[in-house]
C-alpha cells in the first residue's frame, strides 16, 4: 500500500479521535465513550496504516539491526498495547497518543514524497520536449512519420518555428536554433552546413535538412535524463556517514527511552503512565528520517538543477570530491580553443607545401590536418596518391611519393635534416604569434612551413578569471610547442603552461601533480584525453567532445563553454553545503527535543507529550526538504 493511502486511512480515522478528544475537554463526549471510541478509532491507523513501520522495524530487528522505523514502532507499540490493556482495567488510555504519532510521520512521509516527485520532475520534463514526429523524405517526398520511426541517415526537414525531432548534422540550409532546453544557453545559436543539431531544440527563423545520427536513447536529451537520473540515484560519501550515525542513534534512543521510563518511575516517583509518556516521546522525538533525508535530497535537487544549466554530474562521490580541487589543468585544442584551427601562413613554394602538405593529411584525423586538407579543398589543390603512409605520434605523419620521402610534423620530426634558418627563424616568429607550425621535408630537406591558428573561445578568459576569483591554480596540458601554449595561455590567463606533451603522457603529468600534493580536476575533449580524465580526481568531458571522454568523465558539460566549469564548481559546492545545513538542522531537532521529551525542563514548563512529538518529527523532515528544494533558487555566478 503506497504512503499516500495509508495516509489518508490515517486521516480518516484522525477526525474522530480529534472529535473524542475536543468533546472530552468540552464535556459533551462521556469518559467511557472516549475510552473505547478512541480504542476503535485507532486500531485501523494502528494495524493498517502504521503496519508496515511494525515489519520493517521486526525485519531489522532479526538482522541484529535498527532503522528509523523502529523507533516509530516501539513508541506507538508501547502506548498502544498499555492502553489495550488500561481499557479492561480501568486505568486512563492513550490510544490517541499512537494514533497521532503514526499520522503525523505519514504526513511527514507524504510530504517528502511529493518534494522527492517535485525535485524530479524537472528532469523527466526534459523528455516532454521531445518532438512527437518528424518530417522525413521517404520516397521522394518528405513526409510526417512518428519519432519512433526515425532511423539513423535519415533526411529529416525542419521549418521555421519547428523542433529537431532528433540530434544530427545540418545538410541544407542555415538558422538559429534555441538550444536553451537542453544546454541552459540563453541566446539562439546560428548554424549552418556541417553543423550538429541538438533533438528537442527549436529552429527559429530557418529551414534547414539534417541528416539523423542518433535517435532513441542514443540522442543528448535521453542521455541527459539517463545521466541524472543515475546521479541522483547515488549518494554521497558523506551519506555513508550519516547512515553509521543512524545505526548507531536508534539503538542508543532506544536505550536513552528505557533509562527516561527508569528514572522518572524508580527515582523521581512519576506515575507508571507518566513515566511511560516521557519515554515514547523520546523515542519520537529522535526518529533519525530528517538525518536520513539530508543528502539524497539535495543531491537529488543540485543534479537537477545543475542539469538545467547544462552541466551533467554524474555522481554524489563527485559532488564532494569537489570541495577539495585546488588545480585544473585544461587541454587546449576544442578546450580553451575553439577547436576549428584555419592556415594561416604558407612559407616556400605554397603550391607545392599545401599540396604535398594537403596530400599527407587526408589519411589522418588529427584537427590540425583537418584544416590543412580544408586549405586545399579552398584553393582546388589537387591531391597526390601517397603510399606507406605512417602516423607517428606526437611528431607527425610521413609517406612515400614514388622515390621520394614525404615528412610533415613538428621539429622532433625532423630532427638530423636540413633546416635552412630562414625557415627556423620565420617559424619562432610564427609561434610567437601563437601560430601553430609544421614543416615539410622531402628527402632530408625542410622545404616550407604551414601556421595553424586555433583562437581561444570567447569565454576562456572570463573563466580564468572567475576561478582565480575561487583560489584555484589553472595549468594548460598540451602537445603544442612551448611558444604557441604559452601565447595562449598569457592571452586567456593561465597560471602554468605544460606544453610538447604526447599524448600518452597527459596522465602521467596528472599524476605528478597529485603527487605535488594538488586535488586535481582535468578538463578535455578528445580520445586521447580519457587516460587523464579518468586519473585526475575530477574529470570534467566537454559535451563536444569524443564518447569515450564523455564516458570517462565525472562531469559533463552540455555546452562548449568553459564557463561550464565555473557553473560545475559553484553548484557542487552549494550542493554540498546544503547537505551540511541540512545534516546540521536535522541534528539540532534532535539535541534540542529529546532533552525536552525526557522531561528535563519540566520545571520550566517546557514539555512534549508524544503527540507534539511527533508532530516536530515530521515538521524535522518537512524544513529538511524544503532545504534542499531552496537550492533550485540559488543564485551561480556565471
């Protein structure tokens, strides 16, 4: 039976016991009609809806364990069976204390479960904003088929004011497409040929064709959900903690009830009904479910609403590993650059550079090479048919052109050939320009160079500055030379520059400055950067990036944005810090209250009876939770 029902059984039966216990004040309801209308009137809430407090107390109790629900169900056992027993003896009853007590935690109970409900619809909202269909050219003629029936190839037509139904890549066509549901970006975004869309994002003022590239589960909304969903299914180291103290707290309540009965029967000379009165409320009083509530409910509330701007977190561990990171090292190209590098200088004979240069490139998927190839398609290079092609890693590529010796790289590539120094010096004059260069050999002779440029995105440097702002020391980790790293890095703002590096050294780097005594995070993009990611103890995947970075991350940010770290860190750490509030306020009841219950401030008039008690056990519960739901109003800075 679900809580909600057995609350409203609760409810029901309530109303009669109010009416007993107001008529018994007012003299209009009989002694005896009290005694045994509140015995029938809290039987049902006893045995019905407080059953399953009594077997989930019983199945802890013969594992040699406690849980929140036996404290529920020995106070309510107590003042039950000793009034079931009163009623045929003649002494006073308190059936309305167990009824009470059992309504109030239900009410408590419900309310928590519409504030769990309430913290996890805006994610399953997501999933609202998909497209029911879409229009698909079948036949030749677009027409209108059920989501479902997408397929991966498929040309999917989107008019104005139209959502993407699913995520592809533009083939026709260029608009702005609100893109503020999934990635939390305000403004329209342009796009244009060769550019992905996003399923679920509105094309504003454009018609566009986009051939589908993933659908179902696959698309970035789903993995979205998926993502949070796992993220606010997990918990916290902390919570871990909170759930010993709740193992060890019951029993001790338990104990601190029997020893509350003791001393006020034995060596206070109370009644044996007052006694008993004194040590339900205690038992009430401590029941631990605000303690236990404290974490998942802000985790649950902070992935929510970090979802919302764009940032995934994949975990609670992650959440608190973040308090400690002192250090963030970035990888370059797509992460503080925009990833889209463009030629901007041929040095020799151009035709001959771009095309021999152009025609080494084709065969590798390098970003670099990329745009040397794009050069050439700009200019209608033709390309030459090469052999014994050979990607040496973190140097360059080499090949064959008939008799000849092909090399295109960085200096480590060319290393023991011929480097006339004109050519030397025009290359230290183009890095310094943050340019990026390789030179081509043929034979054992350099013949030319081609600079590359990547610019720094637009928010690199405001990212910089937001987390200098935050104390936190930023390192550049990149396989680039010394003199572009370190333009870029003077340009945006970076503390230490870590340049030349292959890539299977990104990790061992990591390591060395955890090693220093750092808390790291790392944040990068491409394959080549999932051995960091998973070592450093962040990880934080640009949305951009390849699947295995974004599986190997801890975080993932939806947009390409480096401000996404910033919103990462600041809404980890509001998170966390709202588990502690929320862990402090469920303490506080407890420290204040059960001296309270037991009755040591009688003398001041301050009592609980078990009633009160577990009316401020449940209003524990209630200011827990809507803690945790106050954090969809914190304020990021970014």
């Amino acid at each position: 039976m679900s809580v909600t029902k057995r609350f409203w059984i609760a409810f029901i039966c309530v109303l009669p016991l109010l009416y007993l216990m107001v008529g018994m004040y007012a003299g209009f309801v009989s002694h005896e009609l009290m005694r045994w209308g509140t015995f029938l009137a809290t039987t049902p809430i006893m045995w019905v809806a407080g059953w399953p407090f009594i077997t989930s107390a019983w199945a802890t109790f013969k594992k040699h364990n406690a849980n929140m629900d036996t404290l529920v169900a020995l106070g309510t056992l107590v003042a039950y069976l000793y009034s079931l027993l009163a009623l045929f003896t003649g002494l006073p009853v308190y059936f309305e204390s167990a009824g009470f007590i059992i309504f109030f935690v239900l009410l408590g109970q419900v309310f928590e479960e519409r504030m769990r409900h309430s913290a996890n619809s805006a994610v399953e909202k997501l999933l609202d904003l998909q497209a029911k269909s879409a229009s698909v050219w079948r036949d030749g003629a677009y027409v209108s088929v059920p989501l479902s029936e997408v397929v991966i190839g498929d040309r999917v037509r989107v008019l104005p004011g139209e959502k993407i139904a699913v995520d592809g890549r533009i083939i026709e066509g260029e608009t702005s497409i609100d893109e503020s549901m999934v990635t939390g970006e305000s403004m329209p975004v342009k796009k244009a040929v060769g550019d992905s869309v996003i399923g679920s994002t509105i094309s504003t003022n454009g018609t566009i064709v986009f051939e589908a590239q993933k659908v179902g589960d696959d698309t970035m909304l789903a993995q979205i959900v998926d993502f949070v969903k796992k993220a606010q299914a997990s918990h916290a180291p902390i919570q871990d903690l909170t759930n010993t103290i709740s193992g060890i707290f019951v029993p001790v309540v338990s104990i601190l009830a029997i020893v509350t009965f003791v001393v006020w029967y034995v060596f206070l000379g109370a009644s044996a009904i007052q006694a008993m009165l004194y040590g339900v409320a205690v038992l009430i009083i401590a029941c631990p479910c605000a303690l236990g509530l404290a974490t998942p409910t802000a985790l649950m509330v902070g992935t929510g609403r970090s979802a919302k701007m764009g940032v995934l977190i994949k975990n609670g561990t992650v959440l608190q590993a973040v308090q400690k990171i002192d250090t963030i090292v970035f990888d370059k190209t797509g992460t503080i650059t925009v990833g889209k590098p463009q030629v901007t200088d041929i040095v020799g004979d151009q035709d001959q550079v771009l095309r021999l240069a152009a025609s080494l490139e084709s065969l590798s998927e390098h970003p670099l090479a990329k745009a040397i190839v794009q050069a050439a398609k700009e200019k209608n290079v033709t390309l030459e048919a090469l052999s014994n092609f050979k990607a040496l890693e973190g140097k360059g590529v080499m090949a064959r052109l008939d008799d000849k010796s092909l090399a295109l790289g960085n200096a480590k590539l060319q290393e023991g050939k011929t480097f006339p120094q004109a050519l030397k010096d025009k290359m230290v004059a183009l890095q310094n320009d943050a340019k990026t260069v390789v030179s081509l050999s043929i034979d054992d002779q350099v013949v030319g160079l081609i600079a590359i440029q990547d610019a720094p995105k637009a928010t690199s440097q405001q990212a910089m500055a937001e987390l200098k702002k935050r104390h936190i020391q930023t390192v550049m980790l990149t396989g680039d030379n010394e003199a572009v790293a370190r333009s870029i890095a003077q340009q945006v703002g970076i503390d230490q520059v870590i340049a030349d590096v292959l890539p299977t050294e990104k990790a061992d780097h990591i390591h060395k400055l955890q090693g220093q005594g750092r808390v790291v995070a790392f944040v990068g993009d491409g394959i080549n950067d999932a051995p960091a990611l998973s070592i450093a103890d962040v990880g934080i995947a640009m949305g951009s990036g390849t699947d295995i970075a974004i599986e190997s991350g801890d975080i993932v940010l939806v947009q390409n944005d480096l401000l996404g770290v910033v919103r990462a860190l600041d809404m980890s750490k509001k998170t966390f810090q709202r588990i502690l509030l929320n862990l402090f306020w469920a303490s506080i009841y407890n420290a204040i209250g059960i001296p309270i219950a037991a009755g040591l401030f009688v003398g001041l008039g301050l009592v609980l009876n078990p009633e009160i008690a577990g009316l401020a056990m449940a209003f524990s519960s209630v200011s827990v939770l809507t803690s945790s739901l106050l954090l969809n109003t914190t304020k990021i800075a970014v």
